[in-house]
C-alpha cells in the first residue's frame, strides 16, 4: 500500500529538521570551542589542533546523533545524510573560491566529520536495538 502524501511529508520534514539540527548541534559547539580559545589571544598550537580534531569527532558524533534522533527512522542512513550534507558544506565552498588555507585541512576536516558522523549514527542505531530487545518478550526454548 503506497504512503499517504502527509506520511512522506512528516517523513521528510523530520529527515530536514533532524539534519538542521545536527548542524546545529555542531557549529554552536566548535564556535564555542575555538572562541573561547582565541578569546584569550592564542596562537594555534599542535596540542589545540589536536584537542580540535578529537572535539570535532565528538561534536560530529553528536550532531548525527541528533539528526538519527530526530528523524526517529533509520539512524544510519540519516547519518550518512548528515555526513554527505557536511562533506558538501565543507568542500563545496573550496571548489568554487578556491581553497582559502591549506588544501590538507579541508580533507582532514572531511574525515573527522565522516568518521563522528558514521560514530554518532551507530551509537542511535545501537540504542534503538537495545530498547527494541528489552521491550520484546523473551522466548525460551
């Protein structure tokens, strides 16, 4: 039986909001981290770009977290979606200026989004599983 034209608009604006809301979740928390870095006049250091990398996994882990959450249907396919969506937003903008800074970071910038991404929506799928085998009935054999 096919879908109804509301289903599959509820569906999609759940996929849109859940996505708008990963990204979101995403560049509110780097902008904080790398302002309240740079608020106190510092230089980039190796040690910062690090802790950037591993923050940057997490928050990207978040934000698909997010998008799977609230698109409340298959979380890793939303968060493949999450992770093509910033893959665009990040290169995107290199290929048509040019790259503004080393090319290097706009690939290492894609990894870490697609590795917290892919993260973040296995996380969602490993917690609706979970719940999916605590509320079914045991069968003992």
């Amino acid at each position: 039986m096919p879908k109804s034209i509301s289903l599959r608009f509820r569906n999609a604006a759940l996929t849109l909001l859940g996505l708008g809301l990963g990204y979101l979740v995403l560049i509110v928390s780097s902008t904080l981290v790398y302002t309240a870095y740079f608020q106190t006049g510092h230089l980039p250091t190796p040690e910062f770009m690090a802790f950037a990398a591993i923050c940057g996994v997490f928050f990207s882990a978040l934000g698909a977290y997010v998008a799977a959450f609230c698109a409340r249907r298959s979380p890793v396919m939303h968060a493949v979606y999450f992770c093509l969506m910033l893959c665009l937003v990040y290169t995107l903008p290199s290929l048509l200026f040019g790259p503004y800074g080393l090319s290097f970071s706009y690939v290492v910038n894609v990894g870490i989004v697609v590795a917290g991404s892919l993260i973040g929506g296995w996380f969602r799928y490993c917690q609706i599983h979970r719940q999916s085998d605590l509320l079914s009935p045991a069968v003992e054999g």
